[in-house]
C-alpha cells in the first residue's frame, strides 16, 4: 500500500510540475503577444513616418526641379539668338 501512496504522490507531484509548467508558458504567452502588439504599432508608426518622407522628399524635388527649370529658362533668355 505503501508503493502505491508513493506512486500517488510521484504523479501528483509531476501534475502539479504539469500545471506550473503550462501557467508559466501562459504567462510568457500572453507577455510575448503584448510585446507583438507593440512591435506592430512601431512598424505601423515608422512606416507612416516613411512615407510622410518619401512624400516630403518628392514634393522638395519637385521644388528643386521647378527651381532649376526656372533657371534655365531665364538663362536661356538672356543668352543672344
């Protein structure tokens, strides 16, 4: 009888270390996906930032284009035909 209680306590040990071990892989679980959900909304803001200076690098060349056409047209005009 002895060798069974031992048998008992041996398998309610290891389903005690069972249940420890799943509420701990929970836990890091639930932690990992907080941390992903942070991630995704830092990915979310950098590419927002990213295309708001692509547009700000575009709408500058333009800027420079214009400029350098306006240039070249009053060059153009002062040179004799």
């Amino acid at each position: 009888m002895t060798k069974e209680i031992d048998k008992f306590e041996i398998l309610e040990e290891k389903i005690t270390q069972l249940v420890d071990a799943y509420a701990s892989l929970t836990n890091e679980k639930a932690s990992l996906g907080e941390k992903l959900a942070q991630k995704e909304l830092e990915i979310q803001g950098l590419t927002e930032k990213v295309a708001r200076l692509s547009k700000e690098r575009e709408t500058a060349r333009e800027k420079v284009e214009g400029l350098l056409n306006r240039l070249d047209i009053l060059i153009s005009a002062d040179r004799p035909h």
